[in-house]
C-alpha cells in the first residue's frame, strides 16, 4: 500500500515550517555529557513533548531518577512515551529517537555557530548539532504526524514511541524503563516491530537500511601520583610522571594500522565466510567514499572488503583525548599530577586486565584507575524480516532505487534491549548521509534527506500496514 | 660590610605594606604565553616601572618589537631597563627579574584564585600565582631599594637592572637587547657581576647559591590527517587516526624510569667524577625532601645522589599535554582531526629527527610536523668567584648558616646570555623554597622567605661592595 500522493506533497509544500522547527530543536543545547547544559536537556524534553502533542500523540514524560556524572549527582532527563492508536487489526509499531545531542563549540572549528541552524541555500546543506543525529529524524516523524492529525486521517498503523535524552551517554535509565514496560501490561505490550531513525547511509547516494552495530565500550583511564602539578625544571628526571605512565599505556591499545593489541580481541571474531563478503564486495562504496567523508586520503588499506569490514565487523579502538594535562595554546612546562586517557573499544571489554598488566610491566609508583564510563550491547537482526520488506519497498517507493543493506561501527544503546526484551525484529531506518559528520564539527542533514526522509518514514507506515506477518 | 641594623628592621617594620604592594602585582596575570593576557603583561609593565621610579631608579621601557605565537601576531611587552648610581670606585651589579607568569585558573586545582594573592596566618604562606616566581624576588629589591631612597642612604653599589615580561614564553627579543647593550658604550657598560633571583632552594630549610641550569628545549608535535574531527563509530578502523599516531610517537621518547629514549641523548652527557659526586652527596637533601616536595611517595630511585644527578645533570623529558584532543570532562566519540602533543626535553635536542624516524616508522598517511617553540640554553659558573664569596656570606649573616651549592634543572634562558655576551660571573641567588609550586597550582612564597629574603639580597650588595674582586 503506498502512501497517499496528498502526504507526498504536503511535506513539499511545508518544507519552510519543517526547517524553521528544526532550527527551533537545534537551538537547545541538549547536551546530556556535560553537566552544565542537563536544564537543557530537560527544556529539550518540555519542548519535544510539547510538539507531540500538539500532532495528537498521547505522551507522558517518565522520570528515570539520578546518576552519578564525574562525580557529580544529577537528576536524569525524562523520557517521553506516546501513543496513537489502538486497532486490533492493525499492526503496532514502536519508533524510539533521542533528543541530546553530543557537545559542540565554535572554537572546536565550526564555520558557524554549532546551536543556530545554518542553511547552506547553495548546497541545500542545514548545519547545526544535532540536524542529523538525531534530531532531524525525530522531526521526520513529527512530520508525517502533523499530516495525518491536520488532516484528520488514521495512522495505517498504531504508533508508540519512546524518545531519550541520555543515549549520547550511555543511556542511562532507559534499559530498566524499556526492560519494565515491555512485559506483560506495559506500555509497549501488542508491540509487533521496532523502527530506530538514528544512523547514517554508507555513502552519499545511496539510501540504507542497517541490521547492525558493533556496540561500544568507554573507558578512562586514570594516573595519579604527585599531589599537585609540579615544575618540570625542578621535577623533570626525579619523579614518575603520570604522563609518562599514560602515554606508555595508551601506546599499547592500537597500532596505527588500526588492529587492536589488547590480547585476544581480534582473535574473538569469527572471520567472514564467503557469502559475508560477497555482501561487502556488492555494496554501493569505494576507499573514495570513505576518504571523500573523512577530507583525506587516510584509508588504512586500498582494499574496499577489508575497509569495510573494519567499519561493519572487526573490533576498533580510538583514543579521545586526555583529560588533566596541558590542553591549551602555547607552552606550559608542567608535569600535571591527575591525568586520564578516554577510549573507547567497538565491542570487546577486555581492556581493563590488559591496562593493569601493562601497568605492572611499567614499574611506575604513580596509581592507576580505570573506569568504563559507558557502553552499548553489539546487535545484528534479520534483514530478511517483514519489518525490512515494508523498509525496503518504502525506499523503492521514495527514492527508486534497492537501500544498501549495512551494519554499522557506532553504537545505539538501545537496540539490543528492544530485541531482547520485546522479542521482536529492529529495524535501523537512516535519515541522513554518509558524510553527515555526527559528533563532528560541521555536522549537516541535506535539505533533500530531511524531506525524503520525512516521507520514507511516512511511506514506510503504509507498507508495514500491508506487508505479510 | 655587614648591611645596617637599621635596613634590616625596616624590612621587618614595613611588612605589611610590602605583603600589600605583592598582592597588587600578583592581581595582574602577566601571563605570557597567552595571547588574550598580553594586555595585562603590558599592564604589568607600567605597573612595575611606575615602582621603580618611586624607589629612586632612572629607567626607561624598550621596545622589543613583535612576534608570533600559535600563529598570530602580537606586540611583545617591553623590558624595563634601569640604574641608581655611577660611582667609578663602587663596583657595578647588573640584577634582573621577569614580571611575566604562567598561566594559571582556579579550576587546575587551586584552593584560592590564583590572580588574588592568599595569605595563610597559620603557616604564613603568601599563595599566588606569580608569588615565588618571580614577583616576590623582584619586589625584594624594590623593597631594599625603598630603604635607601626615603632615608637618602647611597647604595654600596651601582646598580643597573633589566627587568622582563617573556621569561615564561622563551624570552623573547630579550638576547639581542643583552647583546647590544653589552657593547662598548650600551647601557650594560662596566658592569662587575650580575645576579638573578628567579629559582628555589633546593629543600625547605637550607638557603642556597645557583651556579648551574640545565636549559630546555620545547616541542610541539602536530599530526594532521582528516578534514575534520569524525565519529569514532562510524571511522574507527576505516582510517589512520592522528591520536593513535601522536600516542605512540610520544610513547618513543621517554620510559617510566625517567630514561630517555631518544637516541644519544643520554649519552651525550659525561659520566660524573668522584668529586662531583661528593658533592651531591654532601647536600642537605634526602628522598622524603622530593617526596613531600611532590606530594607524594613516586621518587624515580631510592638513591639520593641518582636522583639529585637526575634534577642536578642529567637530561630530562616531560610531557606536558596534548593540544586539540578530547580534553573535556565526560565521554566523547570523538577522533580528533588534529592533534599536537606537547613536550619538553631539558638541555638536548635531538629530537626532530628522532621523531621524524618513529613517525616514518608507523606507516601512517597522516602528517606530522614538530615545531620548537621555545628553549633555553644550559650554564654552569664557577662557585668560587668573589660574587657568589659576597652571597655566602651574606646568606651567612641573614639566615645563620651556608647555603647549599646547587644546579638547577629548570631554564632560565638569559642567564647564558649574560654570561657570554658580559663575560663576567653570574648568580643565581633564590629567594623562595623547595616546595613552592612554582608553574603550579597554590604557588606560594613563605612570608619569611619574602622578608629574609628581602633582606639577603640588601645584605648581598654590601657584602659585594666589600669583597675583594
């Protein structure tokens, strides 16, 4: 069943009001890392519930309780749950998106201001944290919403939705909250699939649908010895440095070809069979694509399978950043006596044994620390499920071409809990490109993949209402 | 000579008005190494000559043109020269100070704000950044100078003076002024001596006399690679990471112990004789004087002389922090795009080239760079000389015992410059103690380090007007 030509055109013709309210969510710096910005969180929750609303859907905001944030006690954002519908003889489908966004400062080398929408008229280029992950999808759905409640037409299926502020930090309290309302009598009972709008295609041209991610573990590591920062005229060659000791440590995480040299990691991964990579052989993607998206030609091999393989399947390893040391402009000849190295390993938690080791091979009398600050559960789904199908006869219908089926390197807490505790198949519904930059300066949503994807959200309804269970 | 009893009441009588007069140039973060504080260096510099004038010195401020620092061009804050007296029979002292800082924000660590200055009653600490290093030197001499002038008492010498506000950066523009002021005719003509007051007794309890510095060189090594800052998730092993790069490229350089690895480095200083380990070994200094100077049981050795050779002789290298990183609080995805790792290695480099082999040795497509940004030049004199006699004798008289014979291992890079282009002994005459914190959160000066201090070095000029040359 496709969907009516009237919603088609209705997204056209409100493409400006559509914009202006995404510039409108832009502008709440709904940072959940960073305790100073958790009231705009919450004002994030007010102004999103708010909308709801106002498109019929029938909220409540759930309060998850506190957690313990760098030290500091904070209250948890809300999360909001909504309804419309309750049909018996249609399917029900629950979406989730989430409403924080990760930091951003023009000093970190925006072109422009990261918390005001800029509209690129030339590129059709709509610049601001948060346009692409992961607040333009949600408005993609408040879209098709306001269609359908404006024009007084029945959703094809019934909705129930739940939308987060803390999955740029692990999520924290949304597990127990889906974990409780999935059983018998909750809020999401009759639930018979999930759609997730919060990734990205491969490339630029092509759109996809992804069955699955390779979760995530954070860490901080931590190094203390002095009492307080020391001179390194006075102190250089007296003492341990817990730079020192730091980079050493650090230094024994990765090789700069990118395989992991925390024993066993590699290892744990079964390797690809043939038809695996045939898949990865027939995607819509080239080494240009990948160097296109990060401004430099910087892949880590010239073999399309294996760079892809290192993004969808095998482990990875980046290093953040150090928190303590010397960090700005200029020269400052200190030895900083509390420093932290953040990383974060795609999948395998076996860093914390390999970090003490490696420690104890130091002979260092300065003290180590190490915390996993968060992490996300791997998931893979079945893309050949009826979810999929409705998926990817929306695709065809909007953009006329078959979606790239991929699995992702990032993390969506979330995910492997809807599975494991509704039991029912997941779909990853991406709105925006490749080159989208997500967490990075500069981070864009295309003019063109808000509007389709406003519509393949809405056409994807009407194709999951008619598709075989 | 023994200095007046009447100079050393004054001292002890006008204490609180010199705390006052510390306080007031400590409120003026002359940070140096920052560009949005090169105001407040200048401020800084017309605070310090208006003093001057007060207390009876000729002076004049120099122009020391412009420069570049982290890519942007600045004027560099004047030095301020000056002279009392030019008596052919008297002998002629040249002292100098520096009236920059280094940076400092109550949220490094401080207990107080770091720019007021905090006088603890109960251990009659002075904390502030700036306090010991080296407002509170440079005030002892206005404070001995403002003796002499309100009761008309001529100074047993001539005195010039060069004061600086680069000292923290590299001191810059500050060798060519020495050098031409050093020729036949220039401002620095017929001086006998200098001393400088700019470093620290080598415990808490024994004052001590400076022949030796081990200089610095400081680098700055960048490595450039993607466009812009990307997902970790979604790049992490598809491409070479500028942090991985960085990481272990600083993991090349220096070992837990303290060794440096950089090839020849170590090698390059000659073994020490028996003598000079005597020397070490007679000091008034123990392991637990590092320890508490540091905070901390992380002594690099069990072994007093092996650790005073490693401040005293041996080159050092630490590593201060990493520039363009994650380095806030929380937990970021990010890999940066851009990342330079700060270090600084005392007395040798040899550094570029050795990085420049470890970074070809990594096989990575991004790029690296290594900039110097700033040094300082080692210097050793001779302990023996009738200048530092006039300093032992009057430590001897202020403090009632002999001052510890030390080297240093921090910079202080004009020192060298004075000596070769004068051609005539230089002093190194500290002021504060071991554990003062100087580059450090809670910098502090004693109060009687500043009083007694203050009058060592009143004491100092009329030992010197006696000594025979």
């Amino acid at each position: 069943m496709p969907a009516p030509a009237e919603f088609l055109k209705y997204i056209d013709n409100n493409a400006d009001k559509f914009i202006k309210r995404l510039a409108d969510a832009v502008a709440i710096p709904s940072i959940s890392g960073d305790a100073t910005h958790r009231k705009d969180v919450f004002a994030m929750a007010e102004w999103l519930n708010g909308q709801l609303k106002q498109v019929g859907v029938d909220t409540q905001l759930v309060d998850l309780g506190r957690h313990t944030m760098d030290g500091e006690d904070l209250p948890l954002p809300p999360a909001i749950l909504g309804r419309i519908g309750d049909d018996k003889s249609k399917k029900t489908v629950l979406i989730y998106g989430h409403f924080d966004v990760q930091p951003a400062n023009k000093s970190d080398g925006w072109d422009t201001e990261p918390f005001t929408l800029a509209i690129d008229e030339k590129t059709g280029r709509l610049i601001g944290r948060g346009s692409s992950d992961d607040k333009g999808p949600i408005l993609g759905w408040l879209n098709v919403l306001q269609y359908h409640h404006e024009n007084n037409i029945p959703l094809p299926v019934n909705l129930r939705c739940v939308f987060e502020g803390m999955e740029e930090s692990g999520s924290e309290g949304l597990d127990e909250l889906v974990q409780r309302e999935s059983l018998k009598g909750g809020y999401f009972e009759g639930v018979d699939c999930v759609c997730i709008s919060d990734n990205y295609w491969l490339n630029t041209r092509t759109p996809a649908l992804t069955y699955g991610l390779r979760g995530l573990s954070y860490y901080k590591v931590t190094i203390t010895g002095p009492a307080r920062d020391l001179h390194s005229g006075v102190f250089g060659r007296t003492v341990h440095e817990p730079m020192t000791d730091l980079i050493s440590l650090l230094g024994t995480l990765v090789s700069a070809q990118g395989d992991i040299l925390v024993k066993g990691v590699d290892d744990m991964v079964a390797p690809p069979n043939e038809e695996e990579k045939a898949i990865y052989a027939g995607l819509n993607y080239s080494i240009s694509d990948i160097e296109e998206a990060a401004g430099a030609s910087i892949a880590l091999s010239d073999d399309k399978v294996s760079v892809l393989m290192g993004r969808m399947r095998s482990p990875s390893l980046s290093i953040h950043g150090i928190e303590g040391a010397f960090s700005g402009a200029g020269a400052k000849t200190v030895i900083p006596a509390k420093v932290s190295g953040k990383f974060s390993i795609r999948r395998h938690p076996l860093v914390i044994a390999h970090l003490e080791k490696a420690f104890a091979a130091i002979g260092s009398k300065n003290k180590l620390t190490v915390e996993n600050l968060h992490g996300g559960k791997p998931w893979v789904a079945d893309h050949r499920h009826w979810n999929f199908e409705a998926a990817k006869k929306a695709t065809k219908a909007v953009y006329g071409q078959d979606p790239d089926l991929t699995r992702e390197g990032g993390s969506i807490p979330v995910t492997l809990t809807f599975a494991e505790s509704l039991g029912v198949n997941v779909l990853l519904l991406p709105m925006g490109r490749g080159d989208d930059g997500a967490h990075s300066t500069n981070e864009k949503l295309d003019k063109s993949n808000f509007l389709e994807g406003s519509k393949l959200l809405g056409t994807y309804l009407y194709e999951l209402a008619d598709v075989q269970k």
